[in-house]
C-alpha cells in the first residue's frame, strides 16, 4: 500500500498520505477491513480516487488468497513481480518496492527509480542524465547485492532520516 501510495508522488505526499491512512486504518491495515471499503471513504481521508481503487483491490487480492506473502517467499524475483503485476494498479517499479520492503530481497535493482536513476547520474556520470541501459551495467558490479547499494544511493541524494 505505501508503494501505490509513492507511485508517481512527492515524498512528501506520499508521507502525508500514508499517516492519514495509517491513522484511520493502522500501520499493519488489516486486508479485510480494507477491500470492503469505497473509493468515496478512503477519498475522504484525502487519498486520490484511482490510487484508493487499487488499494482496495490489492486488499481484496489478499483477501481471495491471490496475494500469499508466504508463497511470494519462496518465488525468484521475476516470478513475483510477474504476479504482482497482473494486479490492476501495479506495476513494476510497485512489484520492486514490495520485493526491497515486504520481502527483503537483497538483489533488486529499481530502473524505474528516479531517485536511483538521479544517483546513479551524480556519482557514475558527474550529473549527466542516465539510461536504464548504463544504471544496469554500472550495477553489474553490484549483485548480489543491489538493493544495498540502492538503499545507499536513495539516501546519498535524500539524506533524510527514515523510519520504517
């Protein structure tokens, strides 16, 4: 959910998003509670439409047992974002989020990054825009152990503290 909810927003928005929903639905939101929702009840809460959508139909995915973190576990990366992707409203770069954060895989590598994309340009490129093509192969050197370096890279252009 924090993933759809960063999805083509501020950080900042994103943020303030989140402590709404987790205000009124908590920081471990039940599925169940969620998928008997309305776009309406969580567009209350200050949540745009298509974004409440598909929160509400992962929920309900989670419900009908399509979403089984435990089986997800045991699936390679391709495999889930495969299937993370047949879910309206997720995409790839959401199906990598849910791989670093939910799963914890140690290899994910995030093109669709901006932020990443953004350091990998100020360190590798002195600040010159970089293709996906260039940030995989400066990231070869990487594996397997892509999403540390990530994690570094996000924090070396935003230096904020962040608690999860």
């Amino acid at each position: 959910m924090r993933a759809v909810l960063s999805r083509q927003a501020s950080r900042r928005t994103a943020l303030r998003q989140w402590h709404q929903f987790a205000r009124h639905h908590g920081e471990q939101p039940n599925p169940e509670n969620i998928a008997i929702l309305s776009s309406a009840c969580l567009g209350q809460i200050g949540l745009p439409r298509r974004k409440a959508e598909y929160i509400i139909g992962i929920s309900q995915h989670f419900v009908d047992g399509y979403i089984d973190v435990s089986r997800l576990q045991h699936l390679d990366n391709e495999a889930v974002i495969e299937t993370l992707c047949a879910i309206r409203g997720v995409g790839r770069w959401t199906a990598e989020m849910f791989l670093i954060f939910n799963l914890r895989r140690a290899d994910v590598l995030p093109l669709d990054d901006a932020a990443l994309l953004q350091a990998i340009s100020t360190h590798y490129f002195s600040g010159e825009p970089v293709s996906r093509f260039e940030a995989r192969e400066v990231a070869q050197a990487w594996a397997p152990w892509c999403t540390v370096a990530t994690w570094h890279l996000w924090r070396s252009v935003d230096a904020v503290a962040v608690h999860y």
